[in-house]
C-alpha cells in the first residue's frame, strides 16, 4: 500500500511548489504545519484522526530512515479502527535507544524486513506486525477490538499466530495470545468488538456473530450483530445509522429499524439492544444480556456473582 506523500519538509517547500505557488498557498492559508519542520499542502483538517495521520507523517518525514511508523501510529496510516485510540503521540520503532516524551514515543526492537512497508512515502510496519504490536500494550478489550479490526481488513490469522509465538520475551505478549485466541474478523466494527470483548471479560457466554434470522418458512428476515442459540438477537446501536446517511432522513432510518426489529420478534426471538453508554456500565450491561438469555431459557446463562 503506498501512496505520494501529502507532507514536506519546511525547507523543501520552494523547491517542491516554486516560489510563486508558495505565495500564493501562503496567502490562502493552505499550508499546514503538522510537525516540526514539515507542512502539509492543504487546509487543517477537521477530523480528528485524519490531521493525526498528518501529524505521524510529518513526524516521520522528517525523522530519518532508521525509524518505523508503529503501534497507533501505524495502525493511523494504514486505516486500521482502534478503540480509545491515543492522538497525542506519535509512535516509532527503532533499533537505537527507546524513548517516550510528550508528543514522542521511539519503542526500541530490531524489526525484520518483512515487517516493513512503505504508505504515504513512509517507512511503516505492517498490518500483522502493527496490530499484534498494539495487543500487547493495551488492554484485553483493546487488543481485540485492534485484532478484529486487522483480520477484518485481510491480516492472515496464521502471520498473526507466528508473531504471537516469536514475542515471547516481549512485554504483553500474554494479553497479545489471550485476545488472539477469540479474535474475530466478522465483527463489522469496533463496538461489536468492544461488546464481544465486555462479554467475554464479563462470563457471558460467547455469541455466534452475523446471524441469519428466517422465519418458519425458512425465508430470510434479517441479519442479527450476534446470536444465541437461535433465540436471542443481539444488536449494537451505533447510532451512526441513525445519522441519515446513504439517501435516507434520520427518521426513515429509524423506521425502518424499528420495522426490522419487529420483524425479528415475530419469529418468536428476544431482541437485546445496547448503545455506547450501555457497554461503559458493565454491570448494566450484563444483566441486559443476561435477563434475555434467561427469559429465552438459554442455557448455560451465567450466574449472578
């Protein structure tokens, strides 16, 4: 995966633009200062991880060739979803000294080859070794909302496993193996994967993912986040499809939702729905789940503690 580089060196500028067209972007407010000594060639960005994207990339253009791209920062180029993602550092691998300050973090490891790529004009780990990297140094949740993520965009399962088996000296590789184990591509997002992670951490039993719901006629009604033996639906509320995007208001969105839903519960199934706010109060969450696994008589349930 490469790409041209949006950003350059301060001290190229007038040899990359001209002196002329300088000016003029200098006049226009289109040059951005994204790191030290490195600008990009457009307007401040509004999002907040895509102006992070050009900050790793302004910090690597200028920092030299012996750094890596790695960790979040990594997964920033290579479009790769993270939960609780921190923005305020950029984060390198190198073979010299480590270090970690305020807007830098150099973690110190001798990379082989193959677990270098170039994206955006910048020396960058690969996806397998970025996610497996960033699993050991968060949380359990963390790890597997970032493992999902990268079997989700084509990471092979099997380059996953053998960096999990060579990282036995490294600092979390237990939490690396321990998420690896349950890691799951279909999960179509980081809340479904946060939610898997929250059941696991929390004795839920685990859940079938991207069910197919028919009716008694054996005609497709809908397709359910998770599922429980074929009596429970679950669905992570996102709210983003609520948002009225793809051509639709808001209000026909969640009408057709809501006709989904009803759809689904009359084939005689419980729907369970939780949002964001649901999943940061974990007692709350487990009881939702576990009042409808109980009232379907799905069994194991888990025990009150």
């Amino acid at each position: 995966m490469t790409s041209d580089n949006p950003v350059v060196r301060r001290s190229a500028l007038s040899t990359v633009l001209g002196n002329e067209e300088l000016k003029l972007r200098q006049d226009e407010g289109t040059l951005t200062s994204v790191w030290r000594g490195a600008v990009h060639l457009g307007p401040t960005p509004d999002d907040a991880t895509e102006k992070y994207r050009l900050t790793v990339i302004g910090a690597a253009t200028v920092g030299g060739e012996q750094r890596v791209v790695s960790h979040q920062s990594a997964a920033a180029l290579h479009g790769i979803p993270l939960l609780r993602p921190d923005l305020t550092k950029v984060h390198f691998t190198t073979a010299k000294t480590g270090r970690a300050g305020a807007k830098i973090h150099l973690h110190r490891h001798k990379l082989l080859p193959e677990h270098v790529t170039v994206v955006d004009g910048v020396r960058v780990t690969t996806p397998a070794r970025t996610v497996a990297d960033i699993a050991r140094r968060g949380t359990f949740e963390q790890a597997v909302c970032c493992l999902d993520s990268g079997l989700r965009l084509g990471v092979d399962a099997a380059d996953l496993g053998e960096l999990a088996a060579s990282a036995t000296r490294m600092k979390g590789v237990a939490c690396l193996r321990r998420a690896l184990a349950v890691a799951d591509g279909r999960s179509e997002s980081v809340g479904e994967s946060f939610s898997r992670a929250t059941m696991l951490t929390l004795g839920i039993p685990p859940p079938d993912l991207q069910v197919t719901v028919l009716d008694d006629a054996g005609r497709f009604v809908a397709r359910g986040d998770f599922g429980w033996e074929d009596k429970v639906i679950g669905e992570f509320d996102g709210r983003v499809k609520y948002s009225g995007q793809f051509g639709t208001s808001a209000s026909e969105t969640v009408f057709a939702e809501k006709r989904r839903e009803d759809a689904i519960r009359r084939t005689g199934r419980i729907v369970v729905r939780w949002t964001w706010d649901d999943l940061l109060k974990p007692m709350h969450f487990r009881k939702l789940i576990l009042d409808a696994l109980l009232d379907a008589k799905v069994f194991p349930a888990p025990t009150e503690s």
